[in-house]
C-alpha cells in the first residue's frame, strides 16, 4: 500500500513527489495529494487517511485544530521553514501529532540578509542608486542625511536564538558592541559571543541597529509599539525579518516618515502580500524615506530553499521508515 502524503502547499503533487524519487526503493511507493485551495471539507476528508503532511512555505494555509483532530493516522507534520505560527502546534501535541519545522535550514540566511539590510539602511543605499540613475550625483547630501559606519556602533539583538546568534557570530569582524534581550538570559553564548543582555528597554534606548529575532506568539505579538519606536535613537535603523505581527506597521511607517527612526528593513507583513495601501508600501513610496521593503526572502533564497527542501524529505523518510523525526517543536518523542 502507498503512503499518502497531503501537501497544503500550492506546489503541483507531481513535483513533491518526484523530490521523494531518490528515496522510494527505501520507502515504497508514495503518493502526494495537494489540498491547496480545496474547500474544507475536502481539506478534512484529504486529512484523514494521510500518513504525512508537509505545511505550506506561503504560509498562506493555516492547519488549525479541527485540522489536527482530523489526522487519525498522521505521523508527522512537516513545515518547510523555521516558523510555523500559522500551525496549532499545541492542538496537535493534543492529538499526538508531532509538528517539525526546518530545524535552522535557513538561519545563516536570515543572518546575512539582516546585515546586508543594516548596511544599506546605514548607508541608504537605495536614495543614492535612485539618484544616481537619475542622474543625480548626491554625494555631499548623503553626508548631510546621515549615513554611518557599521564599526564602534551598538547592535541590538531581539531574541537569540538560531538567527539571533548566526547575526552575532558575523557582526563580531564588524568590531560593532552587541546587545541582546531574550526571554532567556544565555551566560554560555554571552561569553561564546562576546553580547551583553539587556533589557528591551534599555536596548532599544543603546542600539543604533536592532534587529528582531522572535517567533510570532501571544506574547511577541505587537511587541514593538509606538512607545518601543520612541524609545529608539533618531539615528538608529530597525530590521525585521522575523513576522509582520511582532511590529506596529502603523507606528513603523509614521515612525520613518516622521524621522523618530533613521529607517527600517522590514521583511514580513500581517499580510502577505501587503496591499498597495498598505502603510509602509505608501511610506516607502516617499522621497527620503529610508525604508527598504522585501517580499519575505531572507530565510528564502536557492540555497536555503534546497537545504529545507532535502532537510524536510529526508525527516519525512526516517518517519515512513519507522524512525523518529528530528527538530520537533511540539512534543518530545
Ligand atoms: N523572513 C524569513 O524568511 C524568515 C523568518 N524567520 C522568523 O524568525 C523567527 C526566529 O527564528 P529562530 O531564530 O530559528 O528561532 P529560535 O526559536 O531558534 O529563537 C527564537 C528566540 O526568541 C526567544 N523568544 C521567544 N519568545 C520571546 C519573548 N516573548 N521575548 C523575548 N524573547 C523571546 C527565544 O527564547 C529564542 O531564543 C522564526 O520564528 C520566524 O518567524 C525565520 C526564518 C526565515
Ligand atoms: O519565514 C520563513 C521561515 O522559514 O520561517
């Protein structure tokens, strides 16, 4: 008999299934079932004779708790990236479904789209290519706006966990001071990584770069406010590549038009995409606004996509052959 396998990603089956191609003489036959834009009922019906299903990477399909009561004979749901807020992983645990993200596939991506967009922010990267193509030539003006070295200033990190530290670990040839708040004060990678902890406040008052790391929870939602924007230096740039959710957009974009902040990179939107009344969209269309927006790519370029992709078949596999998964974020096993 062939596993079944329910894919809520818009993918065609044909091609997730034929990512299992190399692994089918150890598992056997499998067949893939994409419910993608099924109306429930279907979704539920797909649900209950599935053996895996692989999450949505849009995140645009939520699995929600009807959803896991569903999975009678589900081993193990596979999300394709690092954050699953848009899975009820608690309502799962309930119904004895282990729910598996990427497991870091993507970190060092995440860290290294957070320091390209801290430099150009520092530098404003994207008014002088404007101009210059322009043809403008703003060398002097750049000066009189304010752009900055990376060297001696303070980095703030929010949460530091797997991205938090991959940013830590490559700011240190930056010779930058770096600062972190968690919910978890970490002496081990304090003195691994040469970071200092801080409160949320006091870190947001030293940072001249600060950079969110969190998941999306109860508690992080709407962590940054427009009190928190506030507590920010002028001249301090913030990045967030973490959930739209996290920050106030509202308060982001007077916060950048409004110079209380000297500009943000913001990755990820309450929804994707934003609408083009959205209210960073709108402020970035501003001139001088220091505002760079991206469609939720840093933890999704070639490379990290092939690692989650060979990461995430292969956790599906050890679980067709009996074995446990690995980087389960709801239950231990
Ligand atoms: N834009 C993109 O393409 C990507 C975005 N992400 C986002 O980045 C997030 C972080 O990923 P990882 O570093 O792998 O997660 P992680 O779980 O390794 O680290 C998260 C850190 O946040 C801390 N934290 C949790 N709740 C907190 C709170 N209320 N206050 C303070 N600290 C808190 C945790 O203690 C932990 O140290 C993901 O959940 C996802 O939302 C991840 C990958 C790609
Ligand atoms: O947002 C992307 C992820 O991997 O999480």
């Amino acid at each position: 008999m062939a596993f079944k396998i329910v894919s809520m990603s818009p993918l065609p089956p044909q091609f997730v299934e034929a990512l299992f191609d190399p692994y089918k003489k150890e598992v056997g036959d499998l067949r893939v079932v994409s419910v993608a834009g099924l109306p429930r009922e279907r979704v539920l019906e797909e649900l209950r004779d599935a053996d895996v299903v692989i999450g949505d990477y849009t995140f645009q399909m939520r699995i929600d708790a009807e959803m896991c009561a569903a999975m009678e004979r589900v081993r193990l749901v596979q999300q394709p990236s690092t954050g699953y807020d848009h899975i009820d992983v608690e309502a799962c645990a309930r119904h004895g479904v282990p729910v598996a993200n990427a497991g870091g596939a993507n970190a060092v991506s995440v860290a290294e789209y957070t320091i390209m967009a801290a430099l150009a922010l520092l530098k404003r990267l994207l008014y002088a290519h404007r101009e210059t193509v322009a043809g403008g030539w703003p060398q002097w003006r750049l000066m009189e706006m304010g752009t900055f070295d990376l060297q001696g200033k303070t980095w703030g990190i929010i949460g530091l966990g797997r991205i938090g530290r991959e940013v830590a670990k490559r700011l240190r040839p930056f010779e930058v001071r770096t600062v972190y708040f968690d919910k978890v004060r970490m002496e081990d990678a304090e003195r691994e990584l040469g970071v200092e902890y801080r409160s949320l406040s006091r870190l947001l008052r030293e940072s001249d770069v600060v950079s969110i790391h969190v998941p999306l929870t109860s508690e992080t939602r709407g962590m940054i406010g427009e009190g928190e924007l506030r507590m920010m230096k002028p001249t301090a740039v913030l990045i967030n590549p973490s959930r739209g959710e996290i920050v106030d957009e509202e308060a982001l974009a007077r916060a950048v038009r409004e110079r209380w902040i000297a500009g943000a990179a913001v990755d990820v939107y309450s929804r994707e995409p934003p609408p083009p009344d959205h209210p960073l969209i709108r402020a970035a269309g501003e001139a001088d606004v220091n505002l760079i927006l991206t469609p939720h790519i840093a933890g999704a370029n070639t490379d990290a996509r092939s690692r989650i992709i060979q990461f995430s078949i292969e956790n599906i596999v050890r679980v067709l052959k009996g074995g446990k998964p690995e980087a389960v974020v709801n239950m231990r096993l």
